[in-house]
C-alpha cells in the first residue's frame, strides 16, 4: 500500500476509494443488537421480520454506519499517510439510510474524499462521502459525509 504524504493527500480531492465486499450476517446483527440493547424484532427474529415488508431481518442503520472503520480497512489500494499519529472521528455532516441491508447480504464501501485542509499545524480534517454499496442493489444502503480529524 502507497504511503504519501498529508500534502498528497490534499492533492487527492475527488478521488474515490473502493473496499473489498463483506457480508453481514445475521451473528453479526445479534453482536449488534448485544451491544446496544437494541433488539427490535426486524433485527433479530427471523419468523416475525419475515412478516415485515422487508421479508427477513435487516441490519440496524448505526451497526451499517458502524462499518465504517472495517470496510475502510478493506480498501486494497487507500494510501497511508506519513507520520500520522492518531486520527479521530470529528462527526458527520449528514447520514442518510436510503435502503435497508438485509441479513446475508454483502457490502462494500466507496470513500470519495471531499475535504483535506490543515486546521492547525499538524492536524487535519478530512471529509469523506461514505457510501455503503449492497451486492445486486441499485440503491445504496447509506451515505453519509464523515469528518476525521488527523494527526502528524
């Protein structure tokens, strides 16, 4: 994987990113729900959410935003940016769920960046349009726009 450096990265507006496909699967989902008590049946009861428009159980929206980071680090050719440090979620412009990802599914993450300016001598702010893809779907599952603060 390339290494560059921050002014390289702020060379890089426009481009875009694109990971590997991960499935989500419905252990996954029920991890999820564990971790934040949120075990509304279209999660996690398969006989009951078969009953629902959907036709089975679906992700929740935060555990497909969640995704993030894991499917950030199955992007094959991203590039690495020297001497970082540490970097830090700053929070979102805007998040949109447009479909749900149902359960069994596979997802990819597609990263355009947007944003990469200095704010202060060794800290960046980097924003990224994050679009989760669904194998086979036109629509995708979310986009939001992510802000990520970068130290060197």
């Amino acid at each position: 994987m390339p290494t560059i450096t921050v002014q390289e990265m702020a060379g890089r507006i426009g481009t875009e990113t694109v990971s590997d496909w991960i499935e989500v699967s419905q252990e996954m989902i029920d991890k999820f729900a564990d971790a934040t008590g949120d075990h509304q049946f279209i999660h996690v009861n398969p006989q009951m959410a078969a009953m629902t428009p959907f036709g089975g159980t679906i992700a929740h929206g935060f555990l497909t935003l969640s995704l993030m980071p894991l499917l950030a680090s199955k992007v094959a050719d991203a590039p690495k940016i020297e001497g970082v440090k540490m970097g830090v979620n700053y929070g979102g412009n805007k998040v949109r769920f447009l479909q749900p990802v149902r359960s069994g599914k596979r997802v990819r993450g597609r990263f355009k960046l947007i944003e990469f300016a200095e704010k202060r001598p060794g800290q960046w702010q980097q924003t990224n349009e994050f679009t989760v893809e669904i194998e086979g779907e036109e629509k995708p599952a979310m986009i939001a726009e992510w802000i990520s603060q970068i130290f060197v």
